[in-house]
C-alpha cells in the first residue's frame, strides 16, 4: 500500500471528506501512474478522485468500529517513530 494513504477508520473526531478526498488523490495518483494529468487527462483523472472519494466516505460511513476509537495524535506519533527506525539506519 501507498505510505501516504492513512487509515481513516475509527478515529476521533472522524475522518473528514477533505481527508477521504486525499486519500482518494493519492489512490488515482498511484494507479494512473500521474502526479499531475497532462490537460487531455485532467478530466478524467478528476472524475476518478471524485468516484473514489465518495466512495471511500460512504464505506468509512458504514463501518462499525467495536473498539475504541484512535487518537490523531498518538497515531500521528507512532507514524513518526516508525519512520525514525525506518531512516535511522
């Protein structure tokens, strides 16, 4: 999976659409191989982000978490000390 799509799953507050809408771009980027669609591709590329991103939050609007939820910050941490192991060497 792509580094740069989170989990948005049982957090608090929950994932918000601009955060699903990132998630999304981060999805098209990778599968169409573009950072940025030349204009001939822009279209296209927009309609994607936006069929995933409404799709990603109607799932994250249907799941049901059974645990408690996470927070941002020490998620955010863990992120970080993670990627201090990863790098460190």
């Amino acid at each position: 999976m792509c580094r740069n799509i989170r989990p948005l799953h049982n957090f608090d507050p929950p994932a918000s659409e601009a955060e699903a809408r990132e998630a999304a771009l981060q999805y098209v980027r990778k599968i169409s191989g573009y950072n940025k669609p030349s204009q001939a591709n822009a279209a296209a590329f927009e309609r994607a982000v936006d069929a995933v991103a409404e799709a990603t939050q109607r799932l994250l609007d249907d799941l049901v978490a059974t645990g408690p939820a996470k927070d941002r910050e020490v998620e955010a941490e863990k992120r970080r000390a993670r990627s201090a192991a990863r790098y460190a060497a």
